[in-house]
C-alpha cells in the first residue's frame, strides 16, 4: 500500500493500480474534485468492465488504497 500524495493533483492523468472491494484494479485518473475531496477515476479502462468511480480520500485507506503507480 503506498501512502497517499499531500497532493492529490499530483496524481492526475496517471494510471494507478487500487485495492477495492477485495480486488485489484487498475484505474486512470481524470480529475481532482477538490469541493468533494474526492479523485475521479476511470477503472478499467478501455476494456468491456471500465465504470467511472469517486475515490474519496477521507475514505483512504479503509474502503480503498493505492497499490502502485504504473504510469
């Protein structure tokens, strides 16, 4: 599990592996919502099983975290 950034931003347009729901995905991040505290991911995607999801950072690391960055 690696820690969340100070800097959500820091993470924006990059592709990053989360744990969720018991299982790894990968996910792509398009935005920082910064009146909901939340980053805007795309999971998924390009494939069949791609869904939009709000990850919101209060809810780190108990409902979800970030395993690793891949690019």
């Amino acid at each position: 599990m690696l820690p969340l950034s100070s800097n959500p931003t820091s993470l924006l347009r990059k592709y990053i592996k989360i744990h969720f729901d018991d299982v790894d995905e990968i996910a792509y991040v398009q935005d920082y919502n910064e009146e909901n505290n939340c980053l805007e991911v795309m999971v998924n995607p390009s494939s069949e099983y791609e869904f939009y999801a709000e990850l919101y950072l209060e809810d780190n690391p108990e409902s979800w975290y970030i395993v690793d960055i891949v690019g």
